[in-house]
C-alpha cells in the first residue's frame, strides 16, 4: 500500500496545555508591547521545546538563571526596565522572597509569576500541612525545578520516589515506615503516570491508617493519559512529539510503548525521516504539554504526505480585514516609511507622516528580531 494511504489520528488534547500556553502568552503579550529599551528575561527556559524557545530569543527575550536575579534587577532603568518570567514550572520560596525584594527595591524591575494553577494547588496543600516533625511523600522527580520548587514548602522529612517501585523499595529497606510522629501526606508532580500514582495511593491506605492524600496529576495531563492509552491500542505506530527533557512527553512514550511497541519520540518533523518508516496502515500522535501546536501540525502533514509548497505556503499565510488589529515586526525602515511582516501575502507599509507630527522626520532605525508594532487596519 502507498504511503498515502496511512491513516493519522491527532489526539484532541495534543500540544500546549493551560499553563503552558498561558505562560506562552503572557510574554508574547510582552513582546508585543514593544517597550523601548526594555529587556525581557525568562527565569529558565520558559518550556521545554528548543523551537518554541529559539523563537523568543530571535524576538530579543533572554534566559536568566536563579543566581542572575540580583545583577539582572540592579541593570534596570527608567530607560531600561527589566521584567522577568516566572515559567509554570514554579519557583521555590528562596527564589519567590528574592523577586520580590528585587522587585520592592528597584520600581524599573518587576517579574511576572506564570506558575500553572495546578502546581500553585500542591504549594498552598504543603503550606497548609507544613510541620517540622511531619513526612512529606512525592511521587516525582527529585530533580525538577516543579518538585524543588513545592518541596521548599516544606520543613519535615521529605522523601521523592519516581514510581511504585521505587516506594516498595524504600518500604522494605525501612526509609518508610509506620513510625512517623505525624500523619503523612502525599502529593505527585503534575505530570506524573496516573495509572502508577494509583497503584501507589493503595500501596500508601494499607501502610498507614489514614495518610492524607492529595489528587495532584492535573486533569489534562489525565486525558493527556487516557488519549495516549486508547490511540495505542488501536494503531500500528504511535508518535510522541515533544522534548527529551520534559517530564510529561516522557511519561507519554512510556504509556503508548507498554501498548504499541512500535512506539517513536521525535522533537520536530525534521527527525521525522530517520525515525518514522511511513509503512503502517493506522498511525496515532499525541504530543507533550510543551509542544506547539505548529510543530504538531508539520509532522501530521508530513505523515499524511500532504507537503504541497503552494498549499502550506498559502495557509501560512493570514487573511486581514478593515478593522483588525495586528502585530507585525519590522523588516525595513527608511526616511519616508516602515515596511512591516503581518504574515500576510502583503507586506504592511506605514508612511511616515502616519508615525510622527514632525514635517521632516527621521524615522529611527531597529532591528527586525526585537521591534513590533501592533496597529489597527
């Protein structure tokens, strides 16, 4: 059979999920504003998606690290503010008090807090139940800047465990145990296996009396799951497209390979060639919470062998009516007009006596990779 012919299912809760797309669009929203002299920082990578995060610095955002904050606010000016973002990651308490007196410090400085929802909820759960002499048992990894960040709400014993396993283990080896002066309580990282987190909650009834349990797993990486399930179950091959070095996308390649063993990870539809022989009759994909949509939608096409230059290049492009408002960078800049990128088939065009009052201007010139301009048709 050709290559045409395969069938390619994309799960419907594929790509971004709310807090990732919502910490997307509070700095786009940044960028857009355009502030003259101003510098925009992402406390980390913002998502774990090399392409997604390649875009930001080609628009002039900058990563910062934890022991960048104090430097980083004392540049900020009235000519040159600074404001950093908080990915949804979360931050720990230490990081969260030096924001702020940063913040209290140097009114040009200020940072924006895009910690996803679901793991604000586990940080207000362990603050509410925090105790010197409590236990505190997380299903996770130890070393994800989304369990360092709710562990520091923390004072008693914390202990991490990455799967049911790893908890039977310490059980037997007696790090865990029924000897502890206070109930403990037990939450796991958002994108955790919901099937093992399951496994581990009836493992954690049966050792204590009444531990106190909390439902962490957000609701869409749960879909996320049962998707990831149901498609495997049904398809010769199964895509997960989504980075290496994110926790979710992972735990997506090890639920669809435990049902279809011909199971691949790609980042981007350039790996596509070397990794997915187009042979199979039914194909699914599902993609990691930090995947954009637009990556998504290359490999679906390129799987579907739908790859007509015209026809992408066509629906790349935007339709603009009379009225609308746009953001378009700036590609060009001369004394009498700006040229501007709208995405469109036409290229956007501002003369200059629409830009400024001044008879005789001299429009300044920028560079296309941080300047936009968001303007009304």
């Amino acid at each position: 059979m050709s290559n045409n012919e395969i069938k390619v299912t994309v799960a419907e809760n594929a790509g971004f999920c709310f807090g990732v797309a919502r910490a997307a669009k509070r700095v786009e929203d940044e960028i857009a504003k355009g502030i003259r002299g101003q510098r925009i920082y992402t406390l980390g990578k913002l998502i774990h998606n090399d392409t997604y995060n390649a875009y930001l610095k080609s628009c002039g955002v900058e990563i910062a690290q934890t022991c960048d904050i104090e430097s980083i606010a004392a540049q900020a000016r009235a000519d040159a503010p600074v404001k950093v973002f908080v990915r949804a990651h979360g931050i720990s308490v230490d990081i969260k008090n030096r924001l702020e007196v940063a913040a209290r410090e140097n009114p040009h400085f200020s940072y924006v807090d895009c910690t996803c929802v679901f793991v604000n909820k586990i940080h207000r759960i362990i603050a509410e139940h925090n105790d010197r002499e409590g236990l505190l048992l997380v299903l996770g990894n130890k070393d994800h800047p989304e369990v360092l960040g709710f562990c520091s709400q923390f004072d008693g014993k914390i202990i991490i465990f990455e799967n049911c396993s790893q908890l039977e283990e310490l059980i037997q080896l007696g790090i865990i145990g029924k000897d502890c002066a206070k109930t403990p309580i037990a939450v796991a990282q958002t994108t955790q296996n919901l099937g093992e987190w399951e496994k581990i909650k009836k493992i954690l009834r049966k050792l204590y009396t009444n531990p106190l349990i909390f439902d962490t797993i957000c609701n869409v990486t749960e879909k996320r799951q049962l998707e990831a399930v149901k498609l495997s179950r049904i398809n010769d091959l199964m895509v997960v497209i989504g980075s290496r070095g994110s926790s979710n996308s992972a735990k997506l390649y090890d639920i669809c390979k435990a049902e279809c063993e011909n199971t691949v990870m790609i980042e981007n539809a350039d790996e596509m060639n070397e990794k997915i022989p187009l042979t199979y009759k039914k194909a699914g994909i599902v993609a990691g919470a930090s995947t954009p949509h637009k990556i998504i939608r290359e490999v679906e096409r390129k799987m579907n062998k739908t790859e007509n230059f015209e026809e992408l290049l066509n629906e790349s492009f935007k339709t603009l009516n009379t009225g609308d408002t746009v953001t378009g960078y700036v590609t060009a800049v001369n004394d009498s007009e700006l040229q501007l990128d709208l995405g469109a088939k036409v290229t956007g065009i501002i003369k200059a006596d629409k830009v400024t009052d001044d008879p005789t201007p001299s429009l300044p010139r920028c560079s296309r990779s941080v300047t936009l301009l968001k303007l009304s048709l």
